[in-house]
C-alpha cells in the first residue's frame, strides 16, 4: 500500500514537471519567433528612409524596441525563476524599474499611434504639418517622461490598436485576479491563472504588434520578406510611396 502510495506521488510530480516543462517551452518559441520578426522589422526600419523619416513608423519602431527588451527580460526572469537562479537584489530592483517603464510605455505609445492614425484620416490636409518626424521623438520622451481601401484599412488598424490596448491595460487587473485566486486556497489554481495571465495579457499585447501593424503594413511586408530570406525572393528593391 506505501508503495502504491509512493508510486502514485511520483507520477503527480512528474506530470505536474511535465506540464510546467510544456509551459515554458511554450513561452520559449513564442518569445524566439516575434523576437526574430521584431529584429527583422528593427531592421528594416533602420535600412530604408522612408521608414525612419515618417511618423507612423517611428512610432512603430519605438514599441518595437520596447517589446523586444520586455519579452527578453521577461523570459530571462521566467527561466531564472523555474530553475531558481538567485539574483542580486540591487540587480532585482533596476530589471523591476524597467520592466515598470516598459509596461506603461506601450500603451502610451499605442495611444499615440492612435492619434496619429485620427489625424491621417480626419485631417488629411493637416497631417504632414502636425504629425512630424520631430514630434513623433518629442512624443516617445514625453511617454518615457510620464512613463478609399486605404482608409478602410486605417480604420481597422485604429481598431485593432485600440483591442490592442485594451490588453495591455488588463495587465493592471491581473495581480488582483492573482491575489483573489491565490486566498480560495488552490495553488494549482493560481499557477494556471498566473501563466494564463502572462500568455494572454502580457506576451500576446507584445506579440500582436508586430502583426497588426507591421506584417499588415505593405511596405514594412515587401522589405520584411526580402530580409528574411535573404534577398533571394525579391532582387530588386521594392519602390516605395508615401501615403
């Protein structure tokens, strides 16, 4: 009976092993793959002026980078805590001050496309004289600071940015979710609801970026593919017009 009993816990613990392993492995690809299509569309901002001298894309590229070190930090905090690695707490506080900075600045920035899409679409007389190169860079310190078929598609992008935001401003309703979950009792409960938690309102806000207005973009798609296969699909460089 005892050894039944033994049996019995060693299978418990190695199933729950085997779920937290399929959890983090899971994290592993999602963070590999958009931290891949973000280095290439970082890439291709940098590589093409009209990228880098237009506002919508400067917007763009700064919650690019942003995304890219939160999911970073964020992962490298995950395997550090599923292997338990100590961390010096001096090293603990300034990853935590960033991670904090991160998390407010996309939404902020988000907010900021928004804008700059209203503004496109409302008043496109005014746009090239209020939506600048220079005041898309006064914006991004500001946030860091404070921390025809055409127009169909810009409609749904401001859409899209706003579910996207949606998500990212649910993060903040997490811990008390957590912290609700976490006095019924229920431990297993709350490590679910933990990892549903980050999957869903934490990485997927990051992982959406890159898909709702880069791969959607058809500049950013024609310069993006001829990167990732290194120049083999398109030889010949893609002509570019300003919208």
């Amino acid at each position: 009976m005892a050894l039944n009993n033994t049996t019995l816990h060693s299978n418990v613990i190695n199933s729950s092993v085997r779920i937290i392993n399929e959890q983090v492995l899971i994290v592993q690809v999602l963070v590999m793959v958009f931290l891949y299509i973000n280095s290439l569309l970082i890439f291709a901002f940098f590589k093409k002026e009209t990228f880098y001298t237009n506002t919508r894309y400067i917007f763009f590229a700064h919650t690019l980078i942003c995304d890219c070190v939160f999911l970073f930090m964020s992962d490298l905090l995950l395997v550090m805590s599923y292997f338990q690695i100590p961390m010096p707490a001096g090293l603990c506080v300034i990853i935590c001050v960033v991670m904090i900075i991160l998390t407010f600045a996309t939404p902020l920035t988000l907010t900021a496309m928004s804008v700059e899409r209203y503004v496109a679409i409302c008043m496109p007389l005014r746009h090239a004289e209020i939506s600048t190169p220079h005041r898309a860079l006064y914006g991004i310190l500001v946030i860091h600071a404070f921390s025809k078929k055409s127009t169909s598609k810009c409609l749904k992008t401001v859409i899209l940015h706003g579910f996207q935001l949606v998500l990212s401003l649910f993060q903040l309703w997490c811990p008390f979710i957590e912290m609700a979950v976490l006095q019924i009792g229920n431990l297993e409960l709350f490590v679910t609801i933990r990892y549903l938690n980050y999957l869903a309102f934490i990485l997927a806000p990051k992982c959406l970026n890159p898909l709702i207005y880069g791969l959607r973009d058809d500049q950013f798609y024609l310069v993006l593919k001829n990167y990732a296969f290194c120049g083999l699909i398109n030889r010949i460089s893609p002509v570019f017009t300003e919208k």
